[in-house]
C-alpha cells in the first residue's frame, strides 16, 4: 500500500510541475534584425501605461525569435525589438506567427520623426480576437473621417445606429466582451462631442455605477478625456481643496464625496479619478507637492480593491521616476581601455552624463563647450560621455584628436540603460548629485544654460 501511495504522490508532483511550466501563449516571430533584443511587455493598465516585463529574449542570427509565457486575461501588449516597440492584443490560450519589419531611419531625424516598425500577421488562432479588435477600430476611424460634418457640426447622434451595422456587415457577431467594450466606448467618446452637454449623458450611462474596464484602451482614453482636471471642472473651490490636502484621509475623502454625488456614489471608480487628478495637481502647485504624495500614498493604503492599489503605486512610480533627488539608474560599462566604470565610483561627486550616437556637426560644437565648462567646473563636476556601440571607436578618435580629458565610455550591449533615463534624442544630459542621486533629468545641453544648472546645484548639495 506504501509502494502505490508513493508512485500516487509522484504522478501528483509531475503534474503539478507541468502545470507550473506550461506556458499559455506562444508567439513565434522574424525580426529584419539579427541578434536582437527580444521583449514582452504587458501593460498593468490602460490608466498609466505602465508595464510589465512578461518575457526576454534574444533573435537568432536570422532573426527568428520565440515567446511562451502565461497571461491571465485579453492584455494590450507592447513586442520591443531592441529599443523599437509596436502594439499588439493578445489573449490566454493563443498561438501567433509574425514579423516585425525595423524601417531604417535616415540620418539626422527627430524621435518624432522616426519611421515607426511595423507588425505582419502571418498566421494567429485567437478565436478572432485581434482581428475583430483592430477591423473594428479601422471601421470606427473611417466612420468618423467620412461623417465629421454631420457628426460634429449637425449633431446627427442616429448615424451611430448605422455604424453598428456597418461593424455587423465587415465583422459578423462579435465574440469578445473585450472587443464589444472597446467598440461601445468608442461610440461612446462620439456620443459625448454630439451631445455637447459636458458629458453629463455619457458620464450617467458608461460610468456612474459600472464596472471600471482596467485594461481596455477606449475606456481609459475616455476617461482621461472626461475626468481630466476633474476637480477645476465640479464644484470644489480651488482654495478649500488645496487646504484639505493638509487634513487627514477619511476627512479629504469626505469632503470629495461631499461636495459631488457622482464621486459618492461610485467609491471604487472615485479613487482612481482622486489618484489620478491628485498627480496632474503634483505637477501645478510646487508647494503642496509632499502633501499630494501623502494622499496618493494614502489612497493606496486604504483601498480595498487590489487594482486601484497598482494604479496608486504606478502613479507614484512615474511621479518618482528620475525625479529630483530620486536614484539614478545605474550602470557598468568600459572605457576605451576597458576598465569598468561605474555609477558608485562618482558617489562623492556630482555627474554629468552626456548620451551621444554619432559625431556630427552638434556634437562637434557641444563638445568645445564642455572643454570650456569642464575647465571653469574643475573640481564641481564630472563629465562622462556615454556613447553608442556603433559610434564609440568615432568617438573615441575624436577624443584623442581634439585631447578631452573627461571620461568616454561604451554602451555596448546595455541599450535598456537608454530606457532607464529616458533618452529619445541624442545628445541628452542628465545630472546626478552626490550618492548617486538624480539632480536634473533631463538637464539643459551646453549651449542652453547648462553652466547656470550645474552651479545651482552644486550650491545645494555644498549646502
């Protein structure tokens, strides 16, 4: 009887480790770029846009790549290609076949100007979901570009009716509650323009005592169009709500919900709308910045929904993030001789980091300026130029040419150091304080003031 009990507990423990191992999704793919970084990122909602790193890998030398991980629901989802990303919608259960196509980018364009990737779908079984999800989307934008007059100026709010057919007529029946959520708040963000009431006949129908939709784009792209600047827009008196920032939780709670019935009435909904007006306040009025952080903190802990307690500590991240005096990311990289260099080397010191990615005309006049700067600085900052792969060995020619002084090291593999400080356009600067603490991000280039930063800062720290 032991014998059988042990082989029992032995078939119970492999099943259980194949469950735990079993992966969910399945995404294979081709990217135009050899050897790339590979990732999955889950969006924690549609509110901050936060995400989650859900997988990691690297392409093959042709580019192929796989994906398996678990998700738990339908999740808008973004696939980065080293530091290029594109948008996709998956769900539990599915299996997909694509290729990402990295445009190349001509020389001397903005960020904003970038060709942006592009996603094939070769081959999905979703059960349609992305299909009807993304056709339903070109169906709702076609209909508004073909009938802005009639919407807009003549306020024909029946020409809704006709696009439920036209969906029904490309789409058939649609299958996902998600799918038909987006579609109905979608209408609903035309509803609002038609009526021209200050959305009180859309706020009353899709969101007084509904269900708030966390990870649905149409539904939170609505929501920040209507409870943006919430408080300016009800009847809360600017200078009685900056000073109940001062009183405690329940009392700042009560006297929100006091002054209007929608907010009282939809407590779960409210803190989400609370937390994120509390972050555009953090922003507007400088002098009460510790007190709204107190109170998003304070929402965080006192709610009873898990998800509003995600979005309150997202909020704070982003508040957080390369703040002042917040920690800088770090970093280890080598300089041209190859000693490792690190963030923690400069603790005593305050930082100059310039990122660059090719030398050109600008960088040529930037780094005269920072010859000069460094010289009058001498002992008030360290400057380190962090260059690309690509542009290291040019760099590194030039600054033995033009006899810099200050440190040049390679990024080398570490691009997510440039997700880290948020660096869309090169050169960028960032100034580290002392403990390797953020002093400015991002800080202004040579030309633009650059000098008068520094010395503020270096004041404060002396202080």
């Amino acid at each position: 009887m032991k014998k059988y009990r042990y082989i029992f507990i032995l078939i119970f423990l492999s099943l259980i480790s194949n469950v735990a191992i079993s992966q969910n999704v399945r995404i294979t793919g081709k990217v135009n770029e050899p050897k790339a970084l590979i990732r999955l990122l889950t969006y924690n909602d549609m509110l901050t846009y936060e995400q989650t790193l859900a997988f990691e890998t690297n392409a093959d030398e042709q580019g192929n790549f796989v994906i398996e991980t678990d998700i738990d629901k339908i999740v808008m989802v973004q696939l980065a290609v080293n530091l290029e990303r594109v948008d996709f919608l998956i769900k539990p259960e599915a299996i997909y076949n694509i290729e990402i196509i990295i445009p190349e980018q001509k020389k001397n364009v903005s960020y904003f100007e970038k060709e942006s990737p592009e996603l094939k779908i070769i081959d999905i079984n979703d059960d349609d979901l992305f299909y009807q999800y993304y056709v339903s989307d070109m169906i709702v934008d076609d209909f508004l570009l073909n009938n802005f007059n009639q919407l807009y100026k003549s306020r024909k709010i029946s020409l809704l009716d006709s696009l439920d057919v036209e969906i029904e007529r490309n789409l058939g029946k649609i299958k996902s509650d998600f799918v038909k959520d987006n579609i109905r708040y979608r209408k609903a963000a035309i509803q609002m323009v038609v009526n021209n009431d200050n959305a009180k006949k859309v706020v009353n129908q899709y969101y007084n005592k509904q269900n708030v939709l966390y990870s649905n784009p149409a539904y939170m792209d609505l929501f920040q169009e209507i409870f943006t600047n919430y408080f300016a827009s009800r009847s809360f008196n600017q200078l009685e709500l900056e000073q109940m920032l001062y009183a405690d939780y329940d009392k700042f709670m009560s006297y929100l919900k006091g002054k209007d019935v929608f907010l009282a009435e939809n407590p779960n909904l409210a803190e989400i709308i609370v937390a994120y007006n509390l972050k555009g306040m953090f922003y507007e009025l400088a002098e009460d910045r510790m007190a709204i952080l107190e109170k998003l903190k304070s929402i965080g802990q006192n709610s009873n929904n898990q998800k509003n307690k995600e979005i309150v500590d997202d909020i704070l991240k982003q508040i957080n993030r390369l703040s002042f005096n917040s920690d800088a990311p770090d970093f280890s990289l080598k300089d041209k001789n190859g000693k490792i260099v690190k963030l923690s080397d400069y603790k005593d010191n305050m930082l100059l980091l310039q990122f660059v990615n090719e030398v050109s005309t600008m960088t040529d006049y930037q780094f005269e300026l920072l010859k000069d700067f460094s010289n009058q600085w001498q002992d008030t900052i360290q400057v380190v130029t962090i260059a690309t792969k690509e542009s290291f060995d040019d760099f590194n020619r030039l600054f033995e040419n033009k006899n810099y002084k200050w440190t040049l090291l390679n990024l080398d593999n570490e691009i997510l150091l440039l997700e880290k400080y948020q660096i869309r356009l090169f050169p960028d600067y960032v100034i580290i304080g002392k403990n390797g603490k953020i002093g400015m991000s991002p800080a202004p280039s040579p030309e633009q003031y650059l000098d008068f930063h520094v010395r503020r800062l270096y004041k404060y720290y002396k202080k």
